[in-house]
C-alpha cells in the first residue's frame, strides 16, 4: 500500500503518533466523555475540558513536567494538527491548564473515572471473557507506590512522611490493582491515591473490591467457612455468657454476705451497750464482732475484684455478641453474592507481597473466595517454621540461587484457615537469607516448588509496570499542587499506560507494512510514547480516511499509518460472565 500525492489537505506535524492516539480515543469515545466532566470554571478562550484532554495528551507525549506543553523541544499548545486530531480546536498555555487542574473538584475527578471507566470497559470483559473461555486463573496484582515531594515543601495537601523507594520521604502512596490478560499483558483496573504515610495492609480490601467492579468477575464466597467460623462465635458467647453470670452470682453472693456482717457488727454495738449481759457474754460477743470486722476489709477487696472480673466478662461478651453479628451480616452478604454468582470462575488469585498480608486481611481474602499467593509479613514465622525443620533438610533448587523446601500447612497469626507454606533461601555472600511463601488452592491442582516460586515472582509484572508509569509517564512528577489535579493526573497515567497497549493491534491493522523497526516499536509503550509520538510526520485526508506518514528523517521512514476506523469488536453477549454487577 503506497500513498500518493493530491490535492486533499495535508499538513505536518512534530508529534506523529499523537493524532493516531487521538483518533482512536476520539472512535471510542473516550474524548466526547471527557468534554462532558464538570469542571467549575468558566470558558474564555478554551473550555477547561479542553484543558483536561489537552493534560491527557501531554500525558501520552511523554512530557515530563506540565511547562513542557510549551517549552518542550516541540510544544504541544503550537501543534494545531494534535489538537484536531483529539476533537478540539487549538490547546492552552500550559499555565491555563494548570489553573483548571486547580479547580477541578472531587465531582470532576469522579466524572473523569466514571469515563475512563465506560472507555475501558469493552477491552477489560474482552481479555476476562477470553480467559474464561480458556478456563484459566484470573491473577489480580497489588502494589503501593511512592510519589515522593520536596521535604521541605508545604503546599501539597495531605502530603506526609511514609516509607517511599526505601526510605522515609514527604509525599504520596498510590495503591494500584491489575490483571493479567490472556495475552501475558498487564491491564490496569484502579488506583488510589493516599497520603504517604499509608501502608499496603490498608490497601488491600478497596483494592480488590474496585478490581471486582471493573472486571466484573468474583469468585465462589466460602460461606461454609463463615458458617464454621459462627458456630465457633456461637460457642464463645455461650462460654463467656456463662462466665460471667458465675462470677455476677458470686459477686452477689460476697455482697449479701458483707451487708449480713455489717448488720451482726451493728446489733453486737447495741447489745454490748445493754447491761443486761454478763461480763463472759460481753467477752464472747467482742471477739466475735472482731472476727467481723476483721472479715470486712478482706471481703470488699474480693467484692472490687470481683466486679472488676464480672465487667470484664461482660465487656468480651458484648464484643463476642458484637462479633457474631457481625459475622451472621458478613455470611449473609457473601449468601446474596453467590446467588447473583450462579457460575463463578474456578480461580481466582490474589498475588500481593508481605506488605499486604496480616491475619485479617488472609481471613478476608479466604473467605470472600481469593486464593492468596504472598509471603510472610515477618520474620517471626519463617524463625518458627525453620525450628520444626529436620536436622538436615533436603532443600530444592528452585532458581539461580534460590532454593525452597515444604512446610505442609501451618496457620498465621490472626487467620483461623490453614495455608500451604514453604521455606526460601537465598544465598548472599557466605549467608543465606530465609523468607517464607503462603499459598492456598482449592481448585484441584498442585504446583511444584519451582512452579509456585516462579509464578509468585511473575508478580514482577506490575512491579514493571510501576517503572513504566514513572520511566514513561513520570507519575512520580506532580504536575499540580491540588488533591483532584494530582488524582486526575493518576487516572490519566493509568488511562495512558492501558490505551497504548489496547490501540497497539489497531496501529498494526493501519500500517501500511511493518519495517523491523516499526515492530520492535509496536512491542514498546516506551518507544511509542517517547519516540514515535514525537516524531515528524505528515498527515493528509484520503479516500481511505486519515493518512499519517512519518517523515524521511524520522526512525520510521516510509512508514504510513492509514486510520481507516475502530477494528471490529466482539461484543459481550453474556458467555461466560459470571455475574453482574
């Protein structure tokens, strides 16, 4: 397929790759959502929609700071042909974007997931669907990452101190979710973003709640659990119930018995007044108002401690009633889940690391049906599971300088369900080094301490994808000092990482011929952000739609990209959709 010269328009442009992305955002509607976002200011000379989409395209240009809108090597707001390409008419001055960034509200960010969310949605049921289709694990990933700020900075809204790129910084946690499509790519669902001193233990639940939403996929609830869990719960409250009954009849009983003391000691004052008695009575009855008294003081400190042991077993059994009803409300939840769930996947996997992990949150996971796949959150268990190993272990190479050895089951701290546990080592230096993985299945099948060490290690996946978004996006550089302008630019970022990878077949469909270099490009985010989305290139109208080539002095000479349209898409019809949201 050649291009020839005509007489339709044609112009030049600096940022080649630029006007394909904004072509098929703006065929998938992505850009007609975007210009629908409240935003609370008023147009001047542009909306501050416009504004918004024109942040976005700074986003996938790569630039590194927001001025280099307009003093990049090639700026943006000078490139009329971008503009037009993503539906708008010209871009501001980068200043003027910023002041939009600083109005935004929490409507605005919110109307801008909301969007991001209807764009991505076809392409995320397209990748779940084709995995349950094949019948293979749905693996979410869990991470927290830094976004570090100046130390002495004052203007950041919520910023503090948190461990950030090992060590402690001023700043930001961004907490994301991802899946793993059928074709090994990462997919973006959710992010949130927290003041720095956030730690991952309070990420994981929202986490997977957000990645159930936007995948529309949840496994089987273990009711059966809860349910075993509530006798247990049951059995506790009838024990403490009966405690402290005990100890409030016992209590009862010392007070009855210190008021009847009390009394004799009374009416023994008034006989010993009356002379009617005789000096040996007189004698008998002072030695026994003695032993009274002398009992009093023994028995009003066996009175306090013992109140003090009757409201304590009524303080836990408030907290055991509180518990059971918690539990009976959380079975119940999980009951009305499986009935809308009627074929739920087989697997469904929660791959976190130790940060993640506590007894709760392993307890949550069981129960709501994940399978965990992680590591110990101390070094305390894997020091207990080395004391119960043999005197000469046989440990099992597993990698370059890994070696691993079975545990059997063993229960953490905290989480009432048995986990599948193993031992690592690793050699550094003349020591090795211990830590210990978690597991749990219940689909049937077993995995080989290479294959489990291995696939936990895969989680490497979104730990790339936290150094694309900051060696290709630069999340970690906050292009504004407001709480909803830095979330939108998190949504953007995550919106840009997932878009280049979801458009990349479709370049591929438009290219007239892939040169070597084109393919290897087409492989890279980095290289179509950095690289092909700031190159020369000429664009003309054709009967075959938008023509774009680049340029002779580009990496790409001779390439054209003909953006005919959207590639045909295979709606859901409801296979394999176990449920809906």
């Amino acid at each position: 397929m050649t291009t020839t010269t005509s007489d339709w328009p044609a112009a030049n442009t600096q940022h080649g790759l630029l006007v394909a992305f904004g072509e098929f955002l703006q065929q998938h509607g992505l850009i007609e959502r975007l210009m629908q976002v409240p935003v609370p200011q008023k147009t001047r000379r542009f909306s501050p929609q416009t504004k918004l989409v024109e942040f976005l395209t700074g986003i996938l240009s790569g630039m590194e700071h927001l001025e280099d809108l307009n003093e990049g090597p090639h700026p943006l707001t000078n490139d009329t042909l971008v503009a037009q390409a993503w539906g708008q008419s010209g871009f501001a001055h980068y200043s003027s974007v910023s002041r939009t960034l600083e109005v935004c509200h929490a409507q605005t960010v919110e109307a801008v997931e909301q969007a991001i969310s209807d764009f991505s949605q076809p392409f995320i049921s397209a990748q779940v669907n084709e995995l349950l289709r094949r019948g293979t694990a749905i693996i979410y990933d869990l991470d927290l990452m830094g976004q570090a700020v100046s130390p002495t900075s004052t203007t950041y809204p919520d910023a503090r101190f948190g461990w950030m790129d090992d060590r402690v910084q001023l700043g930001y946690q961004l907490a994301r979710v991802c899946v793993t499509g059928h074709d090994g790519e990462r997919i973006w669902l959710a992010g949130f973003h927290h003041p720095g001193d956030t730690v991952s233990v309070a990420c994981l639940k929202e986490l997977i709640t957000v990645a159930e939403v936007q995948t529309q996929i949840r496994p089987r609830r273990r009711t059966e659990w809860v349910q075993q869990r509530i006798k247990y719960q049951t059995q506790a409250v009838t024990r403490l119930q009966r405690l402290w009954e005990q100890q409030a009849a016992q209590v009862k009983g010392w007070d009855q018995t210190r008021e009847k003391l009390i009394g004799q000691c009374y009416h023994a004052e008034q006989q010993l007044k009356e002379s009617a008695f005789s000096a040996g009575k007189k004698a008998r009855l002072r030695e026994k108002r003695k032993a009274w008294q002398k009992r009093l003081p023994r028995l009003a400190t066996r009175i306090v401690r013992g109140q003090q042991v009757r409201d304590k077993h009524h303080t836990e059994m408030v907290q055991a009633e509180q518990q059971l009803a918690e539990l009976k409300t959380w079975c119940e939840k999980l009951k009305n889940d499986n009935r809308a769930n009627p074929q739920p996947p087989a697997y469904v996997e929660a791959r976190v690391d130790a940060g993640f992990v506590s007894g709760g949150n392993l307890t949550w996971l069981l129960e709501m049906g994940y399978c965990p796949n992680t590591k110990a959150p101390n070094d305390k268990t894997t020091q207990a599971l080395r004391k119960l190993l043999p005197a000469r272990p046989v440990w099992s190479p597993v990698g370059k300088n890994a070696e691993m050895i079975a545990c059997g089951e063993y229960y953490l701290h905290d989480c009432p369900y048995p986990l599948i546990v193993a031992l690592e080592r690793f050699k550094l230096g003349r020591e090795f080094h211990y830590a210990t993985l978690l597991r749990y299945r219940d689909d049937g099948r077993s995995q080989f301490l290479g294959e489990w060490f291995h696939h936990y290690n895969a989680r490497q996946i979104i730990e790339a994808g936290n150094k694309e978004m900051k060696g290709t996006f630069f999340v970690q550089h906050l292009m504004s000092h407001a709480l909803p302008g830095i979330q939108i630019q998190v949504l953007f970022t995550g919106l840009a990482a997932n878009a280049v990878h979801w458009c990349t077949p479709w370049l591929k469909d438009c290219s007239d011929h892939l040169t070597p270099k084109w393919q290897r490009t087409l492989n890279s985010s980095k290289h179509l952000v950095q690289v092909a989305a700031n190159c020369a290139a000429r664009v003309e109208q054709t009967h075959c739609g938008t023509a774009l080539q680049f340029a002779p002095e580009s990496p790409f000479p001779g390439v054209t990209l003909f953006l005919k349209g959207v590639p045909a898409f295979q709606l859901a019809l409801g296979f394999n959709r176990p449920y809906k949201i």
